[in-house]
C-alpha cells in the first residue's frame, strides 16, 4: 500500500517546497524503511525517466533496464562508482538516503551503458566542456604579457631583472637581486576557466580563482606591503611586524594585516564584498567604517562601499569551498549559481523567458567534474536546459 505521508514529502522536494526539519527527520525514516522500498523506486524511476525519455530506444523494457542499472550500480567497486565523483551532500535525508545520488548514478551508467544511434551519434557531435585548470596571464610593468599555461619549469626576468620561477606550483619570486631599485608593478590574472598560485617575493601565498587579477609591486618597500584585488583570492601572509600586507578592493575597501589566513571575495557582478578571516587578525575599511575580525569571522560590504556588516559566526566551509575542489551552496539563488559556473567553466549563461529565476539550492558538488555533470546533477532538482557550444541557455 502506498504511503501517503511518503508521497507528498517527495512531491514537496520535487516542487522546490521548503522542509521542517521534523519533516527530513520524518522523509529520512520513511526512506530507510524496506517497507518502503517499492515506493522509492516508483519515485526514482520516475525521476529518471523525466530526465531519459528523449534518448531511450523505444523497444527498450524500461523495467528490466532500471533494474539493471541499479543492479550494476550496487555491485560497483567504492573506487570505481562513478557516483563518488558526482557528490552531492544535501541537508538531511538525501545524505542518509542517497535518493538523489542514485538518480545521478543511475543518469551516468545510463549515459556509459545505452548504445543506441542516437547516443552514440551525441558522443560524437558533443563536445565536453571541461572544469577550471591552472593558467594565467602575467602582465609586467613595461605592459608586456606573458602566459603562464604552458611554462613548466621555467625563469622569467622582468624589466628591473627580478627572477621569477614559473612551474607547475604555479608563479614564485625568487629573493630580489635586481640591480635597479625601482619598484615596478605587475598583474597576475586569470581568465575565466583558469586559477593560479603566486609567492610574492615576501613569502606571501595568494591562490587566484577564475576571472580574478592581482596587481602587486616587484618588491615591497620598507614600510608597508600592499596589493590590488579583483575578484576571488585566498592568501596566506608572511608574518611582518615592521610592514603590515594591506589588500585594496574596488578601491574603497581595505584590508589591513600582519599574519595570518583569509579569504576576500570581490567579483564586480556580485553585490557584496566578502572578507573571511580563518587565522590571526585583520581589520577591514571601508570608507569611515571599519571592523576587526577575529577568525571565524566574515565583513561583508555592499560592493559600492559604505557600512560593513559585521557576520560573527561566518560560514567558512562556504568561503573555503573553492579551494577545497567543491562548489557549496546554500539557500543560493540561480543566478548566483550560475555566475559560479560560468566563471568556473568559461561558458556564457543566458535565461530564456520564464525560467526560474526564483529557485533557491542547497548542497556541494565536486569542482573537477565536467559542465555536463554538474548540469545533469542540477537537472534533478528541477532545472531545465540546453547547450549550445560554449552558452547554457536555462529554459522555463
């Protein structure tokens, strides 16, 4: 007999309907319970075929090829399931349950496994756009560019005769032995699709997201260290007592320090700018305002400048999730997300009429899958789309 309670907490996921927490408590035990377990496969069989109908041949049983793809997905080797690269930690039941991971699951055995025409033909014609790798381009003071992609273990001198190593750890400034003692400034930036590690000649580490630049002097002098944001970077600074790092964005914000980790989100499409603090001390200016962060802590300001909201208790897994190969979001909205994407996979986004601008996700997918993974895994939970060469269209 059908479970009715069971049948409408499915039907409020599947419709985007916020959950109490008694009702993932309530979902969570239904869906665990093998009385139940014809129920959830009538559910998870009908989210795959939502997803597959298009591409399955029509003289295909439909039965007996959802019960193979499960049975080949429960006999998978750990290392060799193809849903491990495909994580998706949503709150609550879909951790315990996994009803989602296997929707997924069964989406790419489905995809690995069907050999009809039609599949093989879009394997052919179709052509993977594929997740963020290191690259960057190095303008000098003289306006000369450099891209760094390719250079594997290389050296390169600037004007002044300053020696940097380029190689697969990414850019590091040797210690000065440049013979001018003129300071010059350089930028390290990364399109969209790229990200790029840099040593300042202090010792300083700064890991660029995509679509970010940093403009930094070829030496600091005897009073301060300071640097120019764009965008996305989390650093790790030399201690210094007698010269504070200072860390200008959009230039009326400010962040000052000694030592210590953080992470400063300043892309100019967002509304906010976001320091986070994971280690030491930093205050943050903006304007007649300023805060001191303690870490664990988070100053946000309005990207046009003005008050710093002050965010005690800041999400850090959130503001780490970049380097830690993850996208994390939270109660996001769809722009946002896509604004993720299409920095992270160098694609245009453009939303058709009626698309759902309104929905909100919650949950981590890994950074080093494909375009058409993620896509896939943001297909079940309710988002509609095309490809077209290097454009995400989302549909109605």
């Amino acid at each position: 007999m059908e479970n009715t309670v069971l049948k409408d907490l499915l039907k409020s996921y599947q419709q985007d309907q916020p959950l109490t927490r008694e009702d993932i408590s309530q979902l969570r035990q239904l869906l665990m319970n093998p009385e139940n377990a014809a129920q959830v496969d009538a559910w998870l069989m009908q989210q795959f075929m939502a997803i597959h109908s298009e591409t399955i041949a029509e003289d295909t049983d439909i039965n007996v090829l959802f019960s193979e793809l499960q049975s080949r997905l429960s006999v998978v080797p750990p290392r060799a399931n193809p849903i491990k690269s495909l994580i998706i930690r949503l709150p609550g039941w879909i951790r315990a349950a996994a009803c989602v991971l296997l929707i997924m699951g069964l989406s790419l055995l489905w995809r690995n496994w069907s050999r009809t025409s039609n599949r093989h033909q879009m394997a052919k014609t179709q052509q993977e756009v594929l997740p963020a790798s290191e690259g960057a381009i190095l303008t000098l003071g003289d306006g000369s560019t450099i891209a760094l992609d390719q250079l594997r273990d290389s050296i390169i001198k600037d004007g002044n005769g300053n020696v940097l190593h380029a190689g697969n750890g990414g850019l590091v400034y040797n210690e000065s032995t440049a013979q001018s003692s003129a300071i010059t400034f350089n930028t390290l930036t990364t399109p969209r699709g790229r990200l790029y590690h840099l040593v300042l000649e202090d010792g300083s580490a700064v890991w660029l997201n995509t679509a970010s630049s940093l403009r930094y002097p070829s030496r600091f002098g005897n009073a301060s260290r300071e640097v120019e944001l764009q965008g996305e970077a989390y650093f790790e600074i030399a201690p210094d007592a007698s010269r504070p790092f200072k860390v200008s964005v959009n230039k009326h914000t400010l962040v000052q320090v000694l030592g210590t980790r953080f992470n400063i989100k300043a892309y100019g499409e967002e509304e906010a700018i976001r320091a986070t603090l994971l280690e030491g001390a930093v205050n943050v200016m903006s304007g007649q305002h300023q805060q001191r962060l303690a870490p664990g802590q988070q100053a946000q300001i309005p990207a046009s400048g003005g008050f710093i909201n002050f965010i005690p208790n800041a999400d850090i897994d959130q503001a780490m999730a970049w380097r830690n190969g993850v996208f994390r979001f939270e109660q996001t909205n769809m722009r946002a997300v896509m604004q993720e994407l299409s920095r992270w996979y160098n694609v245009n986004i453009v939303y058709e009429k009626g698309a759902p601008l309104h929905k909100t996700f919650s949950g981590e997918l890994q950074r080093d899958l494909n375009l058409s993974q993620v896509l896939k895994g943001l297909s079940t939970m309710g988002v509609h789309y095309r490809i077209d060469n290097t454009t995400v269209v989302i549909l109605p």
